[in-house]
C-alpha cells in the first residue's frame, strides 16, 4: 500500500466515522438538531431525510469503488450544514461549535478525497451529461443544492397569521376574548402555551438561539413585546430577555403551581401566558424573562 492509498484510507474513515456521528444526533433526535430543523421548519422529516442521507454518503464514501459519489454526496450535505451553522445558528455557543467543527471536518476531507477522484468524476459527469461540459453540469448541480438551502432559510422569517383574526400590529386596545375564540384562531400549540399556561421543551424552540435584529411580538394578538437589543444568550433553552419593549407591554402575576412561587409574564394586551420571569438575569435590570418561542412572532428589522 502506498502513501496516497493511505492519505485516502485516513480520509475515508475520517469522513465517514464523524458524519456517522451527526447522524446519529439526528436519528436520536438530539436537542440543537432538533432547534435547528425546527428553527427551518423542517422537522422532523428534513432531520430525518438528512440523517437517511449522511447515512448512504457515509456507506459510499466506504466503499472505494464509489467513494467519489460519496464524497460529492457528503461535500453538498456539509455545505448546506455550514451555510445553517454560520448564519442562523451562529457558531459561539458550546455544544454548537462541536457540531459545527464536525461539519468542517468532513466538508474538508470530502473536498480531498473530491480531489484525489477528480478524473473518474469528469468521466463520470461527461458519461451522465453526454455531449455537454461537464463543468457545467457541476455547475448546475452545486446551484441547486445551494438555491434548496437558501429556499429552506427563508422559511425562518416566514410568519403564517392569516387564520388568526385576533392579530394586529396597529390595534392596541386591550383584548378580551372567550377561550372558545382564541381556539377557532390559534394553532393548537400557541393555544396551549397561551391560553393553558403550557410550555415547550427546552432548546427546541425557533428563538432560543435566535439572533437577528428586530422585535418579537405576541404571536396571539400581534403586542410588540420586546426588541432584539433586550435579548440576552442564556443557557436555559428559551429565548431569555432582559427587558420588555415598554413597563406596558408585559403583564405579571403570582404562579404557584408545581409547588413553586414563580412569577408568570403575561402579554399586556390579550394576557396570553409567555412564560416566567427570574431574577438572575444581567445588568441593567436583573431580570431573566424566560419567554416561549412558540407564543411570539419575530419582524425583522
Ligand atoms: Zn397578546
């Protein structure tokens, strides 16, 4: 065996052993696998088809007869992860840059191997595209990978409030509404974290990790509740603020339950039930406002 046999040996185990490990985030459903689909609105079959996906590119890359379909297979998937990674995510936070560094590594040595396979893939794509230059047809296809990520990135700012005749950004009147009308317009899930006090997994909320500039509204009635130059990075899994927009916009109240004393933070137009607030949040206030993704609404800047 010579070295550059073993320089492709190294990189296929090396490709092939981490992206397993990503897949196995994603068939366990692993906490920021789970955020991030949620936050592209794909899960949980874009997490699923993904981890299906890494599963053959990493059988393929394996096999030296077709690690060169392999390695373009896992170059398209890890692109498409870095792209989420380095503009949704943000690569900061701890267990992020694990995922994020894992991302990079088998982008790298898939690049290599592509490298290392450059002929038998110019043949492969001339016998695909007959006739036709077969850099244009690696062209075409890096182009459409590239345009179905960016088309699944634009679901993140994409807001769905035409079923919810409650929602309004212009009325500040206070709302009174029967439960049976908050039913007939919400989504089930804001139903019950609004209306019954519910409240969702940690880290597997759209805002958690969310870091845009712009305001975050009451997803029931449209209240602007805070801005983005309130909201702090916590560890708790909820989007965490220090301060509400206006001492208006949120309402408070005493909240025993689960033997607890916590206080409850309230939308100040339709009461709709937010989430808590604590005290252990940074300066100015001090204050930690422990609010559900799924009751707001995010307006970019
Ligand atoms: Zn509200």
């Amino acid at each position: 065996m010579n070295i550059k046999n073993l320089v492709i040996w190294a990189l296929r185990l090396v490709a092939a052993i981490i992206m397993i490990q990503t897949l196995y985030f994603k068939f366990t459903a692993h906490p920021q696998s789970v955020a991030l689909f949620t936050q592209i609105g794909l899960e949980p079959y874009g997490r699923i088809g993904i981890g299906v996906m890494e599963l053959i590119a990493s059988i393929l890359i394996l096999i030296p007869r077709t690690t060169s379909i392999g390695a373009l297979l896992s170059t398209g998937l890890m692109s498409g992860a870095l792209m989420f990674h380095l503009t949704s995510l943000g690569i900061e936070v701890d267990g992020d840059s694990v995922l994020f560094i894992y991302a990079l590594t088998v982008f790298v040595a898939s690049l290599i191997l592509i490298l290392f396979y450059f002929k038998q893939i110019l043949t492969m794509a001339q016998l695909l595209f007959k006739g036709k230059n077969p850099f244009s047809a690696l062209m075409l296809i890096m182009a459409l990978s590239l345009a179905s990520c960016s088309n699944a990135q634009n679901k993140t700012t994409m807001t769905n409030n035409s079923k919810n005749k409650l929602y309004s950004t212009t009325d500040t009147t206070p709302l009174k509404v029967s439960n049976d009308e908050w039913k007939k317009n919400l989504d089930p899930e804001v139903y019950n974290i609004a209306r019954e006090k519910g409240t969702e997994r940690a880290f597997t909320g759209q805002y958690w990790n969310h870091k845009e500039l712009g305001t975050y509204r009451c997803k029931a009635c449209g209240n602007p509740l805070f801005k983005s130059d309130g909201k702090f990075e916590s560890s708790c899994g909820w989007p965490s603020f220090f301060e509400p927009i206006s001492p208006t916009s949120v309402k408070y109240a005493e909240d025993k339950t689960y033997g607890m004393e916590r206080v409850e933070v309230m939308c100040g137009r339709c009461d709709a039930h937010l989430g808590h607030i604590f005290d252990d949040g940074p300066p100015p206030t001090y204050k930690r406002y422990c609010i559900n993704s799924v009751i707001i609404d995010f307006e970019k800047k």
